[in-house]
C-alpha cells in the first residue's frame, strides 16, 4: 500500500507522514534483524561512499541542506542503497513516501504522485518519494513519475542493483542523478560488525559476543561487500553459539564459516553482471592469462551459469581470437563443447578448464575475424557482381553454350598446384580481406597463400616455373 515499503531486510518501515517524518529507532525494532536494527541512523554514522558522501562532497552538502536533486543509487545488495534513503527520511523536513517496484503497481504509484501534488498545491510541502528496485518498473510506470519528477513535485530517490542505462528510462534518467554506491571493502566491513558487536541497544552486545578476529575476517573477506549479508551472518553464528561458563557467546572461525554456509556468488545469468564476466573471461584469455581466465570461468559456473553457453563463447573465441594461428584450438574448443554436452556437471567443468588454458596459451591472431568483418561488409554495401564464367559450374548443355565453366583450369593437373585464374569478380579483382600475421601456424598459412599468389602471378605472365 502507498507509504509503505519492503527494505532490503524483507522489513517494512512506516511512512513518514504528518508535519514532520517520523523517527523510528532500533529500540522499538528489538524483534528485527541485526541489519536492520544496526542500520545507520545519519550521515556520520554511514560507512564508505566516501567518493560520493564524505565531508565536503556535493550530494552530502545537498542532503544536509535539505535540498536535493532527484537520484537513481545504482550499487550491488548491501552497499547501503536503502540505508541512505532511511538517513534522507530522518532528516528531511518533507513528506517522505517509500514504494517497492515489486509490491506496488501504476495504480498505487499514480495515488502517491496525485497526493504529492495535492500536498504541494495545499500546503506547499514536496514529498521525497523512495522506490527500492526501481528496475522493476515497466516502461508505463517509470512513465508515470516523469511529469512529477520534472515539475517538483516529487524529489525521486530510486535504487537499483541493475545498470540505470539498460533498465531505467532514458527520460527518466536524464532527470535524475545517477549516484554509484561501491561495495564495502573488507576493512569497512569489518568496521561494521565490530559496531554491531559492541553496541549493546541496537546491536548484539547484551549477548557479550566473543568473536575471534580470524573469523571477523574470514566473515569480511567472503561476503562480497555485502553489509546485510555479513550481520545476518554475524548474528545467526552469535545467536547459535553456545555460551560459555562466563555467559559469553564465543564464535571461532570454524564456527563463522559454518554459519556462512556455501558463499552465493553475486552474480544475474540475465543482467549485466553476466555480461561483465563474460567479458572478463574473453579479455583475460585474449590477454594470455591462463590463471585469469580460469577464475573468471569458475565464477560463472560456481554461480549456476549453463556451462553449455560457456562453451559457445569459447568455441567462439577459438576462432575470432586465435583462428589460423593455432587451427587445432577450434577442434579442442569444440571437444571440450562435446565433453560438457555428454558428462554433464561437475565434471564437465574440467573440460572447460581446459579449453580456457589452451585458449590462454595459444599464439593470438583476429586476421580470420578481421577478414570475414570485411568481405561481409563489402557483400552488404556494393554491387551483387556477378561470378566469373570460368568458375560457374554447366550441368546443362545451354549453360555450356552460354559459356559457363569455359576457361576453367582444374588446379591438381597444374605444375604448381596452382592455376593462373581469378576467383573473385573483375571489378573486386585484386582484393585482399585476408591478411595473415606472422604469429603461430598463421605464419606458414600466410607463405602458402603467398606462394600461391605469386604462382598466379607468374603464370598471367606466362613466366616459367622457377627450377628448384
């Protein structure tokens, strides 16, 4: 319902209506979870997105003041997107409104924007409207804040863990700011912990935590940057400790790692982070980088990527990015593609492991890449022209008569193998798309063309074969 909105805990918090927002504190969240009841309360209490919130910088002057411009928060899950709409709602003196794109729809956002207009016309007060997964919006939602957003009648604060230029849109963005939120780093994180380890109000300190460093840590390290995921964590391996005769919960690292269960990998087979590490795996191949490519590649299978799209980017790249310079790395790409298809996971994750060291270690050349772009390019955008007589083929006696195949020169009873003919039309005559490097097998490719080429030079000219 309008004035209400799922955070990223699964909680709701109220709206904050009335003259002034409503303050809600973790002392009347006793029964939510830790990162909830830990979650910054202001400014100074936020940890990192010191680019875009630390002393001096624009957006935090802008909030301080309260006055600030429409924004879209673009960062991964628990990099502090709604925690930094909860701190706006704490101090803004206007109306504040919170929707999830998941639970809402245009009929519960066009009621929130009609009474933020009549709230404006009426008393003069905006209304700070906060959608948490604005990315879910269609296109006939995100329509509808357009003319709000623009006139003032709303200052929209949105959040996404999705790229704004794919999945908001363009008119919208373009009245928005677009602010980056980075994932903690493991020092931040464990700053965040530690607080919620001795806070003994809103965090875990009445239960006299002992947690060992190692496992603070190891806690920091695996969550990815991922603040909400390290308290849910920190506070299960807390809770289910047994205590001590002191009364202390004591948490080892075996204990944490144990709480911390299997790592989930922050990763979408549908968004951009998918495009991302596929990109990571290709450039990190094409860069040579075995130890790279492999990390990259476990990312995605670890995560749950189909292992049969893998190897198609893989065979893919056997031929865009090694091609002729090593042609036995397509027959492996492809072996590897079948191993996958015929063994399944776990096992076929070798297979591909294999690939992408072979891939890694193999000379490098894009001229079949580059070749084929061009002889596409010049099929599309010129004259159709049409094939030479001479290497028509004539199955009917009219096509002879009409001179198909005359002047054909079967190259096996030629001297040299070679004969002295053109195969491209006369007005591309002289072309060259392909243009081997010196690199790999592409080396001898590229001297065998040669010779070949200048046999048919030769023989245009009626020179002799050269004597051995």
């Amino acid at each position: 319902m309008p004035g209400r909105s799922e955070d990223g805990s699964g909680l709701l918090f109220p709206a904050a209506g009335g003259a002034a927002p409503e303050r809600t504190t973790g002392r009347s969240r006793k029964n939510a979870p830790l990162a909830e009841r830990i979650r910054p309360q202001s400014l100074d209490e936020l940890v990192g997105q010191e680019e875009v919130l630390g002393e001096g910088r624009p957006l935090r002057r802008a909030i301080e003041a309260d006055r600030f411009p429409s924004i879209i928060l673009w960062g991964p899950p628990g990099s502090g997107k709604t925690t930094l709409a909860h701190v706006v709602r704490q101090r803004t003196t206007s109306h504040f409104e919170a929707l999830s794109a998941v639970l809402s729809g245009v009929k519960e956002l066009r009621e929130v924007l009609r009474q933020a207009e009549e709230r404006l016309a009426r008393e003069g007060r905006r209304t700070v409207l906060f959608i948490d997964e604005i990315h879910r919006y269609n296109k006939a939602q995100q329509d509808a804040l357009l003319s709000h957003v623009e006139s003032g009648d709303v200052t929209l604060i949105g959040a996404t863990t999705e790229n704004p230029s794919f999945e908001v849109n363009a008119a919208l963005l373009s009245r928005c700011r677009v602010v980056v939120l980075k994932p903690l780093d493991a020092g931040q994180l464990e700053s965040v912990l530690r607080r919620a380890l001795a806070d003994r109000e809103r965090g875990l300190g009445s239960l006299q935590p002992r947690v060992d460093d190692d496992a603070l840590a190891f806690l920091a390290a695996a969550s990815d940057g991922d603040a909400r995921t390290a308290l849910n964590v920190l506070e299960m391996a807390v809770i289910n400790a047994p205590p001590d005769a002191d009364g202390a919960h004591p948490v080892s690292l075996t204990a944490m790692q144990d709480a911390f269960a299997r790592k989930a990998l922050l990763y979408d087979k549908a968004g951009e982070e998918h495009y991302n590490i596929i990109s990571a795996l290709h450039k990190s191949i094409r860069n040579s980088d075995a130890d790279a490519g492999l990390y990259w590649l476990a990312r995605m299978l670890e995560a749950g990527e189909d292992p049969l799209y893998v190897a198609r980017r893989l065979v893919r790249f056997a031929s865009e990015d090694v091609g002729m310079a090593d042609p036995q790395a397509l027959v492996v790409a492809m072996a590897a593609q079948q191993a996958v298809h015929f063994i399944g996971m776990p096992e076929g994750a070798l297979a591909l492991a294999e690939i992408v060291v072979y891939l890694a270690a193999a000379p490098k050349s894009n001229a079949l890449y580059v070749a084929y772009g061009e002889a596409a390019a010049e099929a599309l955008t010129t004259r159709a022209e049409p094939v030479p007589l001479w290497i028509r083929n004539a199955p009917t006696p009219l096509m002879k008569q009409l001179g198909y195949g005359r002047g054909y020169r079967y190259a096996h009873d030629e001297a040299e193998g070679v004969a002295e003919m053109d195969s491209l039309p006369d007005a591309l005559r002289g072309r060259h798309y392909y243009r081997p490097s010196e690199r790999g097998a592409e080396a001898e490719t590229a001297a065998r063309l040669e010779a070949a080429r200048r046999i048919r030079e030769r023989a245009r000219k009626g020179e002799p074969p050269p004597k051995d």
